[in-house]
C-alpha cells in the first residue's frame, strides 16, 4: 500500500492536490489539507490529520450520486478538533463499519477502531442517513392570530446506530465507554453515512441481556 499525502487544497481528483498520483484502491489516502469531492473517489484507507478536512463540494450540480469506495476511514484524536467530515448525499461501497479514532499515550486501550469484521464479533447496523434536530420555542399568540415557533437554538446533526457485541468479547464495551468518557472526538462510519463528532448517549437495551449479544444503541452528536 503506497501513503499519499495532500499537497495543497483542492479536488480529490485533481492531480495537484496531492503529492504524487491520485490516490487508487490499493492507497491509503493522508489528507492533511482540505479536500474536496464533487466525483468518485477511492481508496484503500482514509486517513485525515490534523488540519485536514473532507467535505463534498458545495453547490455541485447532482446527475448521479457520487460514489466512495473505501474500505476504512481513520482519523487521529485532537482536543478541540476543528476538522471537518461531511459527505453528505455520497453512496458508500466496500466500507467497513466502525466507530473509533486514535488515542495517544495512555488515555486509551492499545486498539481504538472498532470495526465490523467477518467474524460479527462485532456488528453496526446501518441507521440510514443523518438526522438534524434545532430547539423550538412555541409562540402562542392571543386572539385569532396563527400559532407559530421560533428558532432559538442552531441545527445540530447526529446519527444513531445500534451496536452489537458478542458477549464473549465484551472488550469492544469497555473502548466505546472510554469514548465516550474521554474529551475526545470519534468517527461514526456506518454503511451510509458518516460523521464526525462526540458520543452523546450509549443506551444499552435490557432485553439483550443474557443472550448472544449485547446491544447498546449509540447516539453521536456533530460537533467540536
């Protein structure tokens, strides 16, 4: 597998936003600027830096979906981390699901991505798409006036998923607990969407007790 880096902001496309070749399926792509999508991409690996970002191009004129084809997404843990991931309306293929980032020195356990593998020691089920959710004040006006609501909170996006452990490794448990706890960021990979943010809830579901899995529904909440 060759690195490639990015060299400069830019296309993911285009040749110039990297340092070498654009990145194929056989690469893992380092992106340490910001990069943008407005076709298919590839690649082995996803890996985004410190200062780097990855977000679809804006008002991009939408014939087909554009498509990524990559198997895993990395990014590394940065308190009060700015970077932005945001694909919004791409259709992922071959990706792994996961959660996780990468820790540093002793905060975390030596393996910090969890990812579904073949054996469905682990799984992610596949929430769909993002949600968005803003605070409303109701406005009840006296008289014969329309009822209406003010916005008095900005849009915050998240993504809820349900995540299954097999209980003879319930060691995935522990590492989504530290997640959350730490004041750090993870990335939430699932079959459609991606994001980028802080665990706000792990629920974990009563019934599943005793049984092949433990089953925790994990909300992850966008943001800085």
């Amino acid at each position: 597998m060759d690195h490639i880096e990015t060299a400069q902001d830019g296309d993911w496309n285009d040749d110039s936003t990297w340092v070498g070749p654009v990145p194929t399926a056989m690469d893992e792509a380092i992106i340490k600027h910001n990069v943008t999508v407005s076709q298919n991409f590839t690649a082995a690996l996803v890996s985004i830096k410190e200062g780097g970002s990855i977000t679809t191009k804006p008002n991009r004129y939408i014939g087909v979906p554009i498509k990524a084809i990559v198997e895993r997404w990395r990014i590394t843990r940065v308190i009060n981390d700015k970077r932005t991931v945001r694909l919004d309306g791409v259709l992922f293929e071959g990706t792994r699901p996961s959660i996780g980032c990468e820790g540093v020195g002793d905060d975390l356990p030596w393996t910090t991505t969890l990812y579904q593998d073949d054996n469905r020691d682990l799984i992610i089920t596949d929430p769909g798409y993002i949600g968005t959710s803003a605070k409303l004040q109701d406005i009840n006006p006296q008289g014969c006036g329309r009822a209406y609501a003010r916005k008095i909170a900005n849009s915050v996006r998240y993504l809820t998923t349900t995540v299954r452990i097999r209980a003879s490794t319930p060691q995935w448990l522990e590492y989504l607990y530290r997640f959350a706890e730490g004041p750090y960021q993870v990335l939430m990979v699932t079959d459609r969407a991606i994001i980028k943010g802080h665990i706000e809830t792990i629920a974990p579901d009563q019934s599943a007790v005793g049984t092949e899995y433990i089953t925790v529904r994990i909300t992850v909440a966008e943001g800085s």
